[in-house]
C-alpha cells in the first residue's frame, strides 16, 4: 500500500479566506456603487429631483441582496446547517463567484491552489449542511487515474474492478471499499469522460478525488448535483503515483451514504 505523510497540514484549505475575499469583493462593488450614485446625482437632480432618490433606493436594495447572501453564506458555513437556501447560495458562488475570487486573488497575489483549496472547502460545507443520505446505487466515487501507478500493466479506466488488489497503490483499498458499500467506482482521465460517467450513472451524490485544479473544473461542472472534493496527495508531484487517505473518503460516505441492507 502507498503511504503518505499524515496529518495532512498541507492540504487543510481554510474557508475564511474564500469568505474574506468574497467580503472584499462585495466592499468594492457596494463602494463602487456608492461611487455610481454619488457622481452622477447632480446631473440627475437637474433632470428631476427624485431620480437620485430613484437611483440611490435601486442601489440600496441591491446591497441588501449582497450583504444578506453573505451573511446567509456565513451562518450556513458557522452553523453548519441548511438555511433553506444553501443550495441556491452554492450555485452562486460556483457559477458567477470563483471567477471574480480567483481574479481578485491574482491581482492580490494569493496562490491560485490556495484558492481553490478555500473554494473546494466552502463547497463541501455547503453540501454537508444539506445533510444528504442517498441509497449506495445512487452514489459515485470518481477517481483520477494517476492514483494507479504509471507502471501497472492492468488499465482500470473501463473498469476498476480489473484491479488484481496487489496493494501497491491505494486503487485496492478504494475499489474494495466500493464493493464492501455496493457504490460505483469509476476512473475518469479527464473532464469529459467524467461528464459522461454522470450522465451515463445518474448519481444523485459524488465524491471524487483529485487535484485542485480537476476537483475545482469537476464541482462546477457538475452542479447542481452535491459534489465532495477530497484532495489527493503528490508525494512525486502531479499527475504521479498520488495517494490519498482512506479514512477520509471513508468518512465522507459514512456522512453521506445510508449503509448497505445486511
């Protein structure tokens, strides 16, 4: 079996700094929207002097909207509770947020992985407070093929139960903790062969395994469908010989997925 240095520390992404840059973004937006209101009220005033009145409660309104979803988005990640619209709060920050945070970060020089680590844990936040149970056959676990070892002559990607469990990489004990749970496995190479394992499989839960950058495209992708992002390991760099720790994923389908009937 491979090892790999625990605890993780390297690998405990901090969703206080997703929060706070998305705190900053949404200062700089209500700042400049004080901005667009302010500059051209005197104009406005000479066309009537309700407009900037008009303008200055459309402008109100939508800082209430922005500081409420933030607030909303905090509670959600403090109380670790489905706040009833935790789901659409996700897709937000998924679909029209990550980009502007990831732009803002470059411009603020945080590293991109850092980022993504902060947004994979915001996600898995939030699709815990939704507190899913799904039945095993509605479940999927979506792995990168470089937890196999570059060397191995049996290919998994068609079907990871081909694997002769020689225990020399962490594909045994994953494929053997699918078959022990009665959960489909699969080995995606890529972001569209994992898009057609989803479509084909029609999972109602995933949790997949893989670097930053793929768990990051894999979520988005994927959504709305409730994703869990478990980082790999890279003891030899990327793309190589990865690993990854069993409890962990271990613990995830204990949260999420109802145990086989006996």
């Amino acid at each position: 079996m491979s090892t790999v240095p625990s605890p993780r520390d390297d690998f405990q992404p901090r969703k206080r700094l997703f929060i706070g840059l998305l705190a900053a973004a949404c200062a700089l937006v209500l700042g400049l929207g004080l901005l667009l209101w302010w500059v051209p009220s005197v104009g406005l005033r000479s066309i009537h002097p309700l407009l900037p009145v008009l303008l200055g409660a459309l402008l109100a309104a939508v800082a209430v909207v922005v500081l409420g979803g933030l607030t909303l988005l905090v509670l959600t990640l403090l109380t670790g509770k489905d706040l009833l619209i935790s789901q659409r709060l996700r897709g937000v920050v998924i679909r029209y947020l990550f980009p502007g945070i990831i732009a803002l970060g470059r411009v603020l020089g945080i590293d991109r992985d850092t980022l993504q680590q902060s947004f994979i844990a915001l996600n898995n936040q939030l699709v815990r407070a939704k507190k899913l149970r799904v039945a095993p056959g509605e479940a999927l676990i979506l792995l990168p093929h470089c937890i196999q070892l570059f060397d191995c002559a049996i290919k998994i990607t068609g079907d990871v139960q081909k694997c002769i469990r020689c225990n020399k990489c962490d594909i045994s004990a994953l494929a053997d903790l699918a078959s022990e749970r009665g959960i489909d496995i699969a080995v995606a190479t890529g972001g569209t062969l994992a898009r057609k394992l989803i479509v084909e499989k029609r999972p109602r839960f995933i949790l997949a395994v893989a670097c930053e950058r793929d768990l990051t495209s894999g979520i988005r992708d994927a959504y709305p469908l409730p994703v869990i992002g478990v980082l790999n390991h890279r003891p030899h760099g990327p793309c190589f010989n990865t690993g990854i720790l069993l409890p962990e994923v271990r613990s995830a389908l204990d949260e999420h997925v109802l145990p086989t009937r006996p």
